[in-house]
C-alpha cells in the first residue's frame, strides 16, 4: 500500500513540475473522449444500413419499443423525439430520431410482422 502511494506522489509530482496544468489533462481527456463516442455514432449509423435486414421490433405495453439488432439496440418511447442508442454493448447516449434511425425502426416492424 505504501508503494502506491509513493508511486502516485512521484507522478503527481513529475506533473506539477513539468508544468502540466489539470485544465490541460482534462482538456485532453474530454477531446479523446469525444472522438472516440463520434468514432462510434459514425460505425453505428454505417450498421443501421447493413443490420436493418435482420433487426427485430418488440414492443412494451407502455408503447416503449426496443429495435435490436446483432450490434444496435435503440430504445425509445412512442412520439419521443430520441431514442436510447447501444453499440456493442456501449451506451452511445441518446440520438435524435433522424431519418436513418426512423428507417431502422420501421424496417424492424415490418421484419416483426
């Protein structure tokens, strides 16, 4: 235990002496995380085009549905203007019902019906 707390003191250290600021760090984090969540909105919109085939529409007895996919899951409420987005797992946040998730939802009705 005491090992690590010298290890994270010599670290806090070495950043505070080379002038690194914590806005800097958080600064850097933010954009990677950024980039990294828009990395994924750009695989999960190319998916809805080439898993919309095989999508599958439940819905709840509240209205709620739930399109799957083997890699999306959208969740969503009936008139709601976003749905609930998970990639492989991976909750991308909630997305405007543009016409690309419109489309997926509907081509999951119709593959349910």
């Amino acid at each position: 235990m005491i090992k690590w707390a010298i290890a994270i003191v010599i670290v806090v250290a070495l950043i505070v002496y080379s002038g690194v600021s914590l806005d800097q760090i958080q600064n850097t984090v933010t954009n990677v995380k950024d980039e990294a969540v828009a990395k994924l909105q750009s695989e999960a919109l190319n998916l809805v085009k080439s898993e919309a085939a095989d999508a599958k529409f439940q819905q709840g007895k509240d209205g709620s549905f739930v399109v799957q996919t083997k890699s999306l899951k959208l969740e969503g409420k009936p008139n709601a203007k976003t749905v609930e987005v998970t990639y492989r797992n991976v909750s991308l946040g909630e997305w405007d019902r543009g016409e690309q998730v419109n489309a997926l939802i509907r081509r999951a009705r119709a593959n349910s019906q």
